[in-house]
C-alpha cells in the first residue's frame, strides 16, 4: 500500500506539491506498466493547462474586471476534461485539486487563487486565515490581493474615463455619513467623528439618446432665471402646474364607461435595457453645504478626466488631454436634497464669466425611485402620523397595527399594497351585496361568474352623494384616491411607461406641496452607501477614512463577487431573494375587521377625530397663493376656476 506522508507543521507549499507529485508518479507506476510514459503525459497535460495560452493567467497584480465576471468552474471543468483528460479522471474529476497543480507547476496559473483571494478580503477574512490558504495553495497572498484590488480600482476609472469621453454620460451622486466611533477612549479630543463623504457613479445616457442632443449648455444657460447675465427677453415666463397638463393632456380624459381588464395600455414606453454603472471613488466633500457641493462636483468630475478647459491646457502645454465639455450639458441624477445644492450651487456661482465656473452645464435630474420613496413619505404623513389620525376605528394604523414613528420604505410600501388589497376587495364586497343581497361575500359572487357588462356597472364605487355626511367614510375614499394614485405611479415605474409616471407628476406634486414632502435619498447610492458602511467598508482597526474612499470604487465588483462564488459552489441557502409571505389568514382577519366596521359602507351622521382634507385642493390652493396668478392671465382664470370648484365642493 502506498502512503503519502502527512505534512510536517512548518513544511512550505512547495514540499506539500513535491510530495503530491511523487504521489501521483509512484501512483501511476504501480497501476499500469507503462507508468514513466503515464507520468509524461499527466505532466505534459498540466504543462497545457498551465500555460499562458489556456487563459488561466490571472496576472493577480494587474487583473481587470472582466476576468471576475467571466470566472466559472464549469468553464473550467470543461475546459481541463477537454485539454488534460487522464489528469482529469485520475483525479477523479477535481477542479480544485487541478488549480492547486496548475499553480504549482506556473505561479501565473492562478485564476482560482486570485479569486478566492478576492473573495476573502471582501468578506473580511482574517489575515491569518488568508495566508494559511495562500500556504496550500487556494489563494494568493494579502500583498498580491491589495495589488489585484488597486488594479481592479484603476481598470474601473479608466472604464469611466472612457465613457465619459463619449459626452453621453450621466452622473448620481450622495451624500456618504460615517460616524468613526473610537475604541479606547482618551482624554484629548479626537475631533468630530462623523465624517463627510459623497459617493457617485456614472453611466451611459441609452435610448438612442446622441452627443448633438446634449449640446445645449448655451442655449440654456441664456434662458435660466438663475443667470444674471441673460438677456431679459430670452428668459421664458416661469412655468406653472397648468404646464404639466400640457404634456399628456389626452390622460386628462376621464371616460366613465371604459374599462379594461389587465394591464393598461402604455402611454409613452421605453424599452427594457439593462444600463451598466460604473462607481467612482468617494470624495471628502460635505456636499449638504453648497461649498460642499460645488466642490463635489468637480471632484466627481476629475475623477474621469473632465476638467476647467483653461488649467487643462495650461497644465498639459498646450496638448488638450482632458475632455472639454464647455458646449454641452451634464445631467446629474440624485434625491431632491441634491437638487436643492445643485440649484444653490448655480445661485453662487451665476456670477462667473466662464461656462466653467458658473458651473453652466449642471442640470440636475429627479431620479424616479426618490419620488416612489416621496409617495411613501406623503401617504404616512397623512394617514399615520397625526396623532389624531390613529383614532378612528376604520383608519389604517387600525389595519395595521403598530407602526414606528419611522416605518422606512419598505414596510410602508408594503402596508400600502396589502391593505390596499384588502380595502378593494371589500369595496367590491359592499358594492356586489348592494346590487344584490344574495351575494353575502366575494366568493359567492364569483361562483355566479359574473359578465364583464355586469363588472363595468360595478366599476365607479359608491360615487354617488351621499345624503348625510359620514367623514369616516370619506376619509377612507381619499385614502383609495391616493393609494391608487400610488399603485399606478410604481406600476408605471416598473413597466417603464415614462409617459404614465410624467402624467401621475401633477397629482403629487399637488400632495408633496401640501404635505412638505420635498426630499427623498437616491436608491442606486443609497444601497452602495449601505454596503460601504455595514459591509465592504472594512471593520475594527481597518474602518478607516482611507480604505472607504480606496474601495468605494470597488464595491460592485465585491457584489458581484460574492455572486459568482454563490453560484459556482452552490451556495443557495445565502440567497437573499426569499418567497413572498403567504398573507391569507391576515388578509381574511382584515377584511372581516372592514365589514364589521363598515368601513366602506354609508354610516349617516358618523364624525371622524381626525377629518382628512384633501391633500390635491389644498395644494393648488397653496401653488395659487405662492404664484399671485395675474387676473388678466388665461391660464390663471383657469386656475381660478379649478380652485373655486375645489373650495365649492369642500363647502357642501
């Protein structure tokens, strides 16, 4: 029996390959006659598959990040079934064991070991335990992993650069709030620990969107108010709400007898691409003081290359090496915090003489997901956070239960379906047992398969005026406007129909006006923030103000990372997609809570603690005050008009 000798304490790696060679050979010459030829040819199969040409040569101090997308151990399986076979069954088809000889017999075949290297820094391995699989030939070493790591960071800035210089680029940046908490504490004062930072990213403008469209800067810049330079009669009269009307006026229509079963028909749909994002590095920029953000903006800029034209050309000798952006304009997504800045930031700097230093081709763009997370924000302001508002027994905190005085997004985004959902349902309830009394529950109705004639006349839901008020009851009417209001904004989000979500502007801007609702954070940063924070950020002596800003750049590719070693060993109990919870005892104890308070039925003389006004009126009414409409203006009569009918109703 041949025995291969366990490793000594303090043998090297090189020893463990030697004596898995002589292994391997003394193997081999036991079991066939012809062991030295077996042995030749083992060998020359590991000479193939360790070569430059087999594509398994990481070059772990320059690598690029492509190679970590594109790393599969079923790619390589197959790959070493095809090229070395009989190395292949021998080791009874080992992937792993194959890597680790590949790499013993040429150090440059090491793309297992560089990705696992990776892979142990960004999920904090301790360094002892690196080194020890960098010993047996798993990984590479910590030197060799903060090499690979300030390449990766260079490729992808050279990538910005690059896509920068197409001009069809845009820009989203945030603010980046860290609070370095110190572990021993001391006498003197170690300065403020919450420091400041501003992370961003670039991607590319798609959808057929050309350089020539961008080239506007000037145009534009004659034309804003903001402009103290520009002629008085290029500056357009400032436009109104009744603008926004303008935009799909035929989504103004509303035909009372149509109706449509499934989805509705697209207004203005862009089609599903998936838009590559290049992060950049963090800057130590307080972009919440307008200083701060100026100073952030030409950061984010240099970054990739764009840069003052004169002290370009001044700093190159006359070689124009950086990209002049002088004529075109630059969108800048980001929450409305980050509008506000930017507007503050053009105030400053309107004085300046250059296209450069006036900051000229700044325009900011409202990123979709911040006004989805402002709709959120709106509806609990008026339907939870009054104390008075929790009071009735049909209000939704009684659907809901407890909720924190800051709920966040998610919960508030699921509170709104699910008891949305239920309310609807009961609705259909009230209506259907109205028509005829037989039908005591939904699901009765439903097994007398009603015609879709039958289900239009159902449609328009208690409508009609009702004799004597029940302001229970009309609260919950404005709470099916506002979240239906909701369900079609995101819908439209989510199915990519840009002209729905531009023609839900104008109602919630009405509602934001009247419920203070002006900021929301940026979902892209906001995730990428949280994952330099809690995640890739380091941890204990290593959470430093350095290693942010070196890997901010970085963390993409660790997300991508942990991805790819998820999939290739199988690792499917640390999904983080989990099934939807099963709602169906919840949403049968709520709708029996509905019919039992007639939350949608009628209750004549019934008072409610709280009466909610409706938050569309009192916004044009607060839009109107703050514009002081000229009486002689067409458009403002209108206004006028559509106010005086608001306070008409709001008077019976």
């Amino acid at each position: 029996m041949i025995k291969l000798l366990a490793p000594e304490k303090n043998d090297s790696a090189e020893n463990i390959r030697r004596q898995l060679f002589a292994y391997i050979e003394i193997l081999i010459s036991r079991i066939t006659g012809a062991g030295r030829k077996a042995a030749e040819t083992i060998d020359e199969e590991i000479s193939i598959l360790a070569s430059d040409d087999a594509g398994w040569h990481f070059i772990a101090g320059h690598p690029e990040p492509y190679q970590l997308q594109e790393f599969d151990l079923v790619d390589m399986a197959q790959v070493m079934r095809e090229t070395a076979p009989h190395l292949w069954l021998m080791l009874d088809k080992k992937v792993i064991i194959s890597s680790i000889i590949m790499q013993g017999h040429n150090q440059k075949s090491n793309w297992l070991q560089s990705m696992c290297g990776i892979f142990l820094h960004a999920i904090h391995a301790p360094q002892k335990l690196v080194d020890s699989l960098a010993h047996m030939g798993v990984s590479i070493v910590q030197s060799t992993i903060h090499q690979s790591l300030d390449s990766l960071g260079n490729h992808i800035l050279a990538d910005a650069r690059k896509l920068a210089a197409t001009l069809v680029a845009a820009y989203a940046y945030d603010n980046l709030d860290i609070k370095f908490k110190p572990s021993v504490p001391k006498i003197e004062r170690t300065g403020d620990t919450l420091k400041h930072f501003t992370a961003s990213m670039v991607f590319p403008l798609l959808h057929g969107v050309a350089v020539e469209d961008l080239r506007c800067s000037r145009y534009l810049w004659e034309r804003l108010r903001l402009n103290i330079h520009a002629p008085r009669h290029l500056i357009p009269l400032k436009p109104t709400w009744i603008d926004l009307m303008r935009i799909h006026p035929n989504t103004l229509l509303v035909d009372e007898n149509m109706m449509t079963i499934g989805k509705p028909e697209p207004i203005e749909k862009t089609p599903l691409v998936k838009t590559p994002i290049l992060l950049l590095r963090a800057t130590m920029d307080n972009n919440s003081q307008v200083a701060g953000n100026i100073s952030a903006l030409t950061h984010i800029l240099s970054q990739v290359g764009v840069r003052d034209p004169r002290v370009a050309r001044d700093n190159s000798g006359g070689n124009q090496a950086d990209i002049d952006i002088s004529e075109h304009i630059v969108l800048f997504y980001g929450d409305l915090g980050t509008g506000e800045k930017i507007k503050g930031s053009l105030e400053r700097r309107s004085i300046e003489n250059t296209p450069w230093l006036c900051l000229q081709f700044v325009v900011f763009v409202l990123g979709l997901f911040h006004l989805k997370m402002a709709c959120v924000d709106a509806l609990w302001k008026i339907f939870i956070q009054p104390r008075t508002a929790q009071m009735d027994n049909t209000c939704l905190m009684k659907d809901t239960g407890t909720v924190a005085s800051k709920p966040g997004f998610r919960r508030m985004h699921q509170i709104i379906q699910h008891t949305g959902i239920c309310r609807w349902l009961d609705c259909w309830r009230v209506e259907v047992q109205r028509r005829d009394p037989t039908h005591t529950s939904l699901q009765l109705f439903a097994v007398s398969k009603p015609s879709l004639n039958y289900l239009k006349a159902l449609h328009n839901l208690r409508s009609q005026a009702a004799a004597v008020r029940d302001r229970q009851y009309e609260n919950n009417l404005l709470l099916h406007e506002y979240f239906l209001l909701y369900e079609e904004i995101i819908f439209a989000m989510n199915h990519g129909d840009v002209g729905r979500v531009e023609s839900c502007f104008l109602p919630w801007i009405w509602i934001f006006k009247a419920t203070g609702k002006h900021k929301a954070p940026d979902w892209c940063l906001e995730l990428n923030n949280l994952y330099t924070k809690t995640k890739y950020g380091g941890t204990r002596v290593n959470y430093t103000e350095k290693r942010i800003i070196d890997e901010s750049v970085l963390i993409q590719v660790f997300r991508d990372l942990h991805l790819t070693f998820e999939r290739n060993l199988a690792l499917g109990h640390l999904t983080t997609r989990h099934t939807e919870p099963d709602m169906t005892l919840t949403f049968e104890g709520l709708l029996r809570y509905l019919q039992a308070e007639k939350a949608h039925e009628i209750v004549a003389g019934q008072k409610s603690v709280h009466p909610i006004p409706d938050m569309k009126d009192k916004g044009q009414q607060l839009f109107s005050v703050a514009a002081a409409p000229d009486p002689d203006s067409a458009d403002n009569i209108y206004v006028l008009l559509v106010l005086d009918k608001a306070w008409e109703v709001e008077a019976v």
